[in-house]
C-alpha cells in the first residue's frame, strides 16, 4: 500500500510539473515561488496538500485555473495508466480521489 | 504598487486639466496634442517590451510569444501616431485621414488580436459553452449597435470610400479585440491577473469610445488636434502600460 502511494505521490508531483508548463518554464517558477513565500510549501509537499496547491493557483489565475487543474489531472491519470473520463461539476479533488480509489489507496 | 497607481492617475489629471483648459495655451496644445501620442505610445512599446524581454529571457514560452505580439502591434500603433505627428507638425497638414498612419493603425490590430488569442486560448478549456454563447451574443450585439450608431452620420457625409470604410473599421476592430479581451477578464477576474486584464478591457473599452467619436467627429468635420476625445487615447496608452506593468509583477 506504501509503495502505491508513493507511486502516485510522485506521479502527482510529475504531473504537476509538467502541468505548469503550459505557463512556460517562467511560469511554473513564478508558482512554485508563490508556493514556497505565501504558503511555506514545496512542490514535493503538494500531494500532502492539494487543496493548498489548488488555492494558490486559483489565487493567481481565477477560473482561469481550471485549465491547468484538468491538464494536470489528464497527466497524472496519463502517467497512473488510468483512463480519463470528463465529468460533469467534479473538481480536482474529486478527480484525485477518484484516481485514488481505483487504485485502491 | 500603490505608487504606480499614484503616478498613472496623476498623469490622466494633469492631461484632463491641460485639455480642460487648453483656451489659454492654443498654440502649445497643438504643438502638445501631436508631440505627446508618440511619447505615450513609445513608453507603451518599452513597457510592453520590457515584459517582452522577461518572458523570453525566462524561458520561450506562451506568455513571450503573446507578449511578442503585443509589443508588436503597439510598436504598430506607435508608428502610427508618429507618422500623424510628422504630417501634422511637419508637414502641417491639419488632420490627415486618411494616411499612411492609417495603415499603421490598422496593421497594429492584427498582431494584437493575436496576442490576445495566443493568451486566453491557454486557459479556453476553462471556459463553459455558456460563457462562449454569451460572449458571442454580446459581441454581436455591441457590433450591431456600433454599426448603428455610425450608419447615419458616416455615410450621411458623403465622404470617399476609403474613409468610409476607416470610420467604421476602427471602431468593429476595437470590438474584435475586445470579443477575446473580455474571456480573459472572465477568466482571470478573481484572480491576481484580474487586475491587468481589467486595464486591458478598460484600455480597449476607450479606445472603442474614441474611434467612434473621432470616425462621427471627422464625419462632421468637427475634429480638431486637442479635441478633449484625444484623451480617452492617451488614457488607453496609460492603461496599457499600467496592465503590462502589473501583469510582469504578477507572473
């Protein structure tokens, strides 16, 4: 079970990562700034707190936020081998629970 | 931040009260009206060049390309207003339009239509069919609207075709950036880069009151260099650079 969720800690983290560059490399470094000076969190630390990650981006970006959320979750299921189904009124949380459960974590 | 704020709208007060008052000084308000659209648009071009300059020296990513763009149709602009001044102070023709600044003007739309597109189609997917929907209508509405209004006294004027067809492309240009200026408000709105792009619209939302009254104006040879419409262009040049200014500071 460990070893699983690490799994899709670090896939979280990869997703992210490679999310944020829709933003350019620039951009992803402004948000892990953000991230670090107003919230005292790494990227590393994300998957322990998304909820913080998410605030941080919607603080910068409004709804404009949600296109980076659905990219990111489009990666991480990418990268989990899990099939990615859009649906209506779920949210990143949502989503990451979802990958969770049928993970079995 | 506060600072910048401060500056900008003391700049849009001392350029309300030079106009407001220009009875006293007609000479130099001619001289002023030509000679400052240049200046204002140049820092509007450093400005956005300066964002232009950040974005690419980080990393060659969407925000260079766009911010490439808007430098683009700003140094456009800018080309613009100079080559007007050079007619107007130069060559002392009274109000050249249609001219070769004209095309400027016109060529300067292009490349910030697409800066504008470049920016808000990252973020499209969060946009709902809804929000789309109504966008359109209500683009489509204000270009009926626009078109209305300048109907009757354009055509009324029996001017040439060519400056027919300027009155009215100004004014239906304005609303095609703003068809795509107003997303990215909706987008960004709750966030940091609300503000910028809540100067973006604002700055294009002038601009359009501008080229309406400026295309009636003309059309009833009532524009004059100093005309109190020539400061909805300087304030829009002044948002501009604020909206590039802050955006640099937020991302």
């Amino acid at each position: 079970m460990n070893q699983e969720r690490s799994m899709f800690e670090k896939a979280l983290v990869e997703a992210i990562d490679e999310g944020l560059l829709m933003l350019g490399e620039g951009g992803r470094e402004v948000v892990y700034f953000r991230l670090r000076h107003s919230y005292a969190l790494s990227k590393e630390d994300v998957p322990a707190h998304p909820e913080i990650f998410i605030e941080c981006l919607r603080k910068i970006f409004g709804s404009g936020s949600k296109a980076i959320e659905k990219t990111i979750i489009k990666g991480l299921y990418s990268k989990l081998g899990l099939t990615y189904a859009e649906k209506k009124n779920f949210d990143f949380f949502e989503y990451l629970n979802e990958a969770k459960k049928q993970l079995g974590l | 931040m506060q600072k910048v704020y401060g500056l900008t709208v003391s700049v849009m007060t001392v350029l309300a009260l030079l106009y407001a008052f220009q009875n006293y000084y007609p000479e130099f308000m001619h001289l002023f009206s030509n000679a400052f659209p240049p200046v204002i648009s140049g820092g509007a071009v450093i400005v956005s060049g300066l964002s232009l300059e950040r974005y690419w020296r980080k990393a060659k990513g969407p925000f260079s390309k766009a911010w490439f763009y808007f430098t683009l149709g700003l140094f456009f602009w800018f080309m613009g207003e100079a080559i007007w001044a050079g007619y107007t102070l130069v060559l002392g023709v009274e109000v050249p339009y249609p001219s070769i600044a004209d095309v400027f003007w016109l060529a300067g739309y292009i490349p910030f239509f697409i800066a504008l597109y470049l920016y808000v189609k990252i973020f499209g997917c969060a946009l709902t069919k809804k929000t789309l929907a109504a966008s359109m209508v209500t683009t489509i509405v204000l270009t009926i609207i626009v078109t209305g209004v300048l109907l009757v006294p354009v055509l009324g004027a029996e001017e040439d075709l060519l400056v027919e067809v300027a009155d009215f492309a100004y004014p239906l240009l304005d609303l095609a950036l703003f068809s795509v200026a107003h997303l990215g408000l909706i987008l960004f709105w709750k966030g940091k880069l609300g503000k910028p792009w809540f100067l973006i619209n604002l700055a294009i939302a002038m601009d359009t009151c501008a080229d309406i009254l400026f295309s009636y104006l003309t059309a009833h040879n009532a524009y004059y260099c100093g005309h109190m419409l020539e400061l909805l262009y300087h304030f829009s040049y002044l948002l501009f650079m604020l909206a590039f200014y802050l955006h640099a500071k937020e991302l």
